[in-house]
C-alpha cells in the first residue's frame, strides 16, 4: 500500500501538468460516448480548466468544479513560506495556485462551479480568511468568468467530496446546465 500511495503521489503531485494533460485527454478520447462529463475537485478543477484550453476538440459535455480555487489560492500562499511547502504541493501546484495569471471561461462547455463554506480544514492554518471559505478555500477564489453558474454550499473543502447535497446538485448541472438555487 504505501509503494501504491507514493506512486500515486508522484503522478498528481510530480508529473507535469503536460503529460497529465495529455493522459486525461486520451482517456477521455477513447471513451465510446459523444457527451463526456466532468468533475473535477480542487486543484483538480484547475487541471480539468487547463484541459479544455488545451484540448478544445474533446467531446461536448459539461463540467462541474468543486473547491477550486481558480483564482489562486491564499492557503497555497501561506504554505509557501515554509520550507516544506512548495515540496508538499508540487511543482504542479505551485505554478497554478500562486500564479498570478488571469483565468476566464472561455470553453463552449457549460461550466458549474461550487463553493463551500464551512470553515473546517488544515488550509486555516495557513490562510487567516477573513472571509466565507471552506477550510482551504475561500469562497472569492472559486469564481470564473464566463462560468455558467456558481453554487455557494454549507460543506468543507473535503467534505464536498462527500455531500449528498453537493453530489445532487452535480447532477442536476450536469443533466440540466444549472443548479437547483
């Protein structure tokens, strides 16, 4: 198990975000089906984001980002300065969480986006939101333009993984291009 876990890590936490990129749009290529979903939580979010910029000929479908902080992330500042921090994250995450580089919607896919606000996570420890977060993310940091709908929530960062509610209101994006609020 722990060969597994740290094998696992290298792929989401060393890889370049090229070659991640171009394993997800091969995979999402070979799949049978004309409609391909996705969701993607956290900075997984961001990866999905740069997906479709990269790879706008994928197939329609739409797409569902939960706790992505797409506009950077002030955890992701905080853990900088210490030492351990930017090894912790990745260089991966690093580039996209403490860039300061504009994102916006611009895909033909229909974009939902969902944010928390329960403040219960490590990210505090790092962070000092002054504002409605979810333990790792503030609330602020999970807005894009051009996006299609954006869903505020009574979840944490990890607990939106596990959220009757949020995984409701997924579906319901993903079957019908809004959520239910």
């Amino acid at each position: 198990i722990v060969g597994q876990y740290e094998a696992l890590y290298e792929r989401t936490v060393r890889e370049p975000l090229e070659s991640v990129l171009e394993r997800l749009a091969t995979t999402i290529r070979r799949t049978p089906d004309r409609t391909v979903h996705v969701v993607g939580h956290s900075l997984g979010g961001i990866v999905c984001h740069r997906l479709f910029e990269r790879y706008p000929d994928l197939p329609a479908g739409r797409a569902v980002f939960l706790g992505s902080p797409l506009c950077g992330s002030q955890a992701a500042r905080g853990l900088e300065r210490f030492a351990f921090g930017p090894r912790m994250i990745g260089a991966l995450a690093v580039a996209e969480l403490l860039g300061t580089q504009e994102r916006r919607w611009a895909c033909p896919r229909e974009l939902g986006l969902i944010a928390g606000t329960r403040p219960v996570g490590l990210g505090r420890l790092f962070a000092g939101f002054a504002e409605p977060n979810d333990g790792t993310v503030a609330v602020r940091e999970t807005r894009l333009e051009g996006a299609t709908d954006h869903l505020a929530l009574a979840v944490s960062h990890l607990g939106m993984l596990l959220s009757p509610r949020v995984a409701e209101e997924c579906g319901r994006f993903l079957r019908d291009g809004h959520f239910s609020l």
